[in-house]
C-alpha cells in the first residue's frame, strides 16, 4: 500500500503497510532521528510475503509526519507511544506485535507497559532500559558526535554527508559497509522530508513517567537483538535488558553495530517470524 497520511492524535503521521491485513500485525519503530524508510521496503515485504501484515511509520519531526522548530518539540516520549497505538487503530488493528529499533525499542518497552491489551509481542533491538551502571556510549561515538552541532542539515548535501557517515560510525566489522545502498536511501529520505533538520529534536524529548524502571513489569513474551559491537548502547545492555524481562529471549548478532545491515536480515527475519508466530485456538 502507498504511503498515507493519518490524522491521529493531533498530529499527522505518515504510514505505509506490506502484506494481508488480515494476517497478524507487526508495528515497526525506528530510531531517533530516522525515518520509516529505514526499514527497509524489502525488509518488510519478505516479512509481509511470510504471512504478516507489516506496519511501518514515521515518527513525529521525522519524515512525512508533523514536524516542530528545532529545539523546541512539542511532545514527549508518551505522545509518541501513543502515536503509534494511534496508527493500529487508524489500521483497524486490536493487537499487534512491536518491533522497535534503538530509541523504537525504548517506546516499545513504554507501550508494553502503557497499552498492555494492545500487545502481542515485543522484539527489542539495538535498545536499552539505560539501567543505573550500565556502560556509557563508546568514547569514539561521543567525539563523533561532539561535531554534529556543527552540521548545517538546512544544507542538504551537508545533510547527506552527516547522515552517511553517522551510519559508517555505528557499524560493526561484520559486514563491510555498504555507503552506496544507505547514501541513496538517505537521498531519498531527505527529499521527501518535510523539515530534515526537525529530526535533531528527538535529543530533546522527555518522560513525564520513568517507565524504563518498570521493565521487569513487561508480560508479554519478548525477543531482545543485539550486536556485540555497538557503540552507542553497548551489549551489556542487552544482556541486562534480557535478565529484566520475564522469560525474554536474546539473539546475539557477533559483529554487528547499532544498525540493521543486510548481510543480518536473514537471521533477524527468521526470529522475528519465530517470535510472532501465533499458535492456533
């Protein structure tokens, strides 16, 4: 189905489905500061064609979905959980399963806990509940980073080059870097933006709740990825977030950084579909 513009809770939230929807759900959540086109088209089709109805979306300050001045969001974490229950209903769907990629694991982990009776499953990946001492993001990471204030993202070659290189920085040795596929999908994504720059917000957005202190909390069966090689939230986290949660299950991705690269998809597809198999009555 071709991208559509929802109206849901106040905002505009810009979403796209693959498959039958009447198989069962499957919500994507990507990270801070990146859009839906990061799960990647044929990401959620293979999913779709193995009999699940994908959902993907942008959200709020990113993509095609509302977006506010920088440095000034006019939301918080809870608004954007409640966005994305917000798309189920403007789908139709009761239940889903959640799929939440870094600060989309974060919101997942929320929505568990916030729309319990709307959730099937939970599959947590590149994420974390930021547990009092856990290691902090890698040293390397933070310099790198240090520099993006400098970036002019209103330019947007300037704005391709940033993006290119923060995922060169965030990859794992395991797969070599693919700069040709994720500097044609950041064209992509910067093109059809509505305020490119708006994705910066994201640094700014608060709880009012501390949720991430309620993970043990989480009943709903829960599938936690992660590669050992990620430096902005580093494998112990995933290791702490899989002791925290009732009965979750880890898949360990060795080599891989906070990405979802291609030469992964294989294997993280295979569990993801194992995950949210649903057993009939």
């Amino acid at each position: 189905m071709a991208e559509q513009i929802l109206k849901v809770n106040g905002v505009e939230i810009c979403a796209e489905s693959f498959g039958n929807p009447t198989d069962p759900a499957i919500l994507l959540i990507m990270g801070a500061q990146m859009s839906m086109l990061w799960w990647e088209e044929e990401f959620c089709q293979r999913i779709a064609d193995a009999g699940r109805f994908v959902i993907r979306f942008d959200n709020r300050d990113v993509g095609r979905s509302t977006t506010y001045e920088v440095g000034q969001p006019g939301y918080m974490f809870e608004d954007m959980a409640d966005d994305a229950v917000h798309v189920l209903d403007a789908f139709g769907v009761q239940q889903a399963h959640f799929v939440g990629m870094s600060m989309g694991g974060m919101l997942t982990q929320m929505i568990a806990l916030r729309h319990p009776e709307r959730v099937r499953t939970i599959t947590l990946h590149a994420t974390s509940n930021f547990a009092p001492g856990l290691p902090p993001i890698d040293e390397k990471l933070m310099e790198f980073f240090s520099k993006m204030g400098e970036i002019n993202w209103e330019d947007e070659k300037e704005a391709l080059e940033a993006a290119v290189a923060s995922w060169k920085v965030l990859s794992g040795s395991k797969h070599p870097f693919d700069e040709e596929r994720v500097r044609e999908l950041a064209k992509i994504d910067i093109a059809r933006s509505n305020h490119y720059a708006s994705r910066n917000n994201h640094a700014f957005v608060t709880a009012s709740e501390p949720y991430l202190l309620r993970t043990a909390e989480i009943a709903v069966p829960a599938l936690v990825i992660h590669g050992t090689e990620d430096l902005l939230i580093p494998f112990a986290h995933a290791l702490h977030l899989a002791d925290t949660i009732p009965g979750a299950v880890l898949l360990t991705l060795e080599g891989t950084g906070h990405e979802l690269p291609y030469g992964d998809w294989d294997v993280v597809i295979e569990a993801i579909l194992k995950h949210t198999q649903e057993k009939e009555a």
